[in-house]
C-alpha cells in the first residue's frame, strides 16, 4: 500500500517527488492514481533488530547513553572490550549519544579504552558531526572524513545538503572524496547543494576541484538538478565551471 505522507530519511523527499526527479512518470502515474482509488495505507512500524547484546553490555549502553561516568570507568575496569562493542548503541558505535550530547569527559573516557567512530551508521549526521568541535575531535582520534550511510551518503554529502559550510571545510581539509556518488540521488555533494540551492556550498566544493559534470545517472548531474529546481543562479554559477 501506498503512504502518500511517507518521507524519505533523512532528505525528506516523498516518493512522489523521488519519481518525478528520476524521470520515472510511469511510476509517479501509479502513485498519484492510487490516491482517488483508496489504495493508500499507511502500515506502523513493527521491525525490531536483536542485537544479542548481554546483561552488561545493555548495563554499559545506559550508563554511556546516562553519562554516568563512574559506572562506565567501573565496568571497563573489569571489561575493557566493551569500548569497542562494535554492537553498541543500534550499532551506530558507542560514542554515538556522547557525540550528540557533547559529553566531553564520556568521550575522552572512552577514546582512551579505545573507542572508535564505525566506517558506516545511520545517524552519523546528527550525532557525530551535531557539534563542530566534536566533530573536530573525534577526526583527530581517527574518525574517517570518509563515514557513510549505507546509501553511500557521506558526511560531505549531508553538509553539502545542509549547507553547513564549515563541517563541509573541515571534512575536505580531512581527505573527504569531493565527487563520491551516492546511491539514493546517484549525485555528487555538488549535486545535492545544487539541488537544495546551497549557493555557498557550490562555491566552496567548485573551489575545492569538484567535478561540475560528474553524477551516476542523466538525471542526477548538478546541472540538471538546477534546471528541476529553478535554481538559476546557482545554474550560471555551474555553466562558469564547465558544466554541461
């Protein structure tokens, strides 16, 4: 069934507009005629992930996610690997909640038992890179300009889309790859600031060599974005850089 109010995360595009930006008419037909017909439903969640997690390591999370600080030097006093569950916290990495809450004494605790930012999570945006010294923290303990989502979207990405021009800064003076292409959008984070009209962010990346042409797909160069969107500034600004 179909749930006309169903949103993409964390973009936050329906699948209506999904399909119209791809070209896909057909499907956008489809979808707009199931409207007048009775056929959208919206279903409520019921997945639920076991992560097979024991008594201490959920004790451990909580005392993380709680900031209570002596419980955690207790229990890595006894277990230090729990540092580096790489289960903890849904998976998304135990300095997840620390990152968010800008807890600096957890996230120091626990970087000196060895914790690590994971290659890949979901929510990297909104929690490793919410503060901008955090952010600068965890990249100095190994953190990789480079983390993703499984889409594919990069750090770079999100800040190009956000228009968070000094994360964005910070993520290519950290060795971030300028024109990755992600799954979702199939652009570059050129072609996603072009898309949500991130003027500062397309100079920025413009100056930092960024393909004007490169994308995964006809749809998705930065070009044709500003052309969907009406972004014409931002349209001449492409064309002054070689984009065709």
């Amino acid at each position: 069934a179909y749930d006309p109010g169903y949103k993409s995360y964390p973009f936050g595009d329906t699948l209506l507009t999904m399909a119209h930006d791809r070209g896909f008419d057909e499907i956008a037909g489809v979808l707009e005629s199931a409207l007048p017909r009775g056929l959208a439903h919206k279903w409520p969640e019921t997945g639920e992930i076991d992560y097979e997690q024991d008594d201490e390591q959920l004790r451990f999370d909580r005392a993380v996610h709680d900031g209570k600080r002596k419980d955690v030097e207790r229990l890595l006093a006894t277990r230090p690997e729990l540092a580096r569950n790489e289960l903890s916290s849904w998976a998304e990495g135990v300095l997840m909640i620390p990152a968010k809450k800008r807890d600096r004494p957890m996230l120091d605790l626990l970087l000196k038992h060895g914790a690590q930012v994971p290659k890949m999570s979901k929510w990297g945006r909104f929690y490793y890179f919410k503060h901008d010294d955090v952010a600068a923290l965890l990249l100095t303990h190994g953190m990789s300009a480079r983390h993703r989502t499984w889409h594919g979207v990069t750090l770079l990405h999100d800040m190009a889309q956000s228009g968070d021009v000094a994360k964005a800064r910070l993520l290519l003076d950290n060795g971030a790859e300028v024109d990755v292409i992600e799954e979702e959008y199939r652009s570059t984070p050129l072609g996603l600031a072009a898309r949500w009209r991130q003027r500062r962010l397309v100079e920025l990346l413009l100056e930092r060599g960024a393909n004007p042409n490169a994308a995964g797909a006809e749809w998705s160069r930065p070009l044709v974005w500003t052309q969907k969107q009406g972004h014409a500034e931002i349209g001449r600004m492409l064309v002054a850089a070689g984009a065709a």
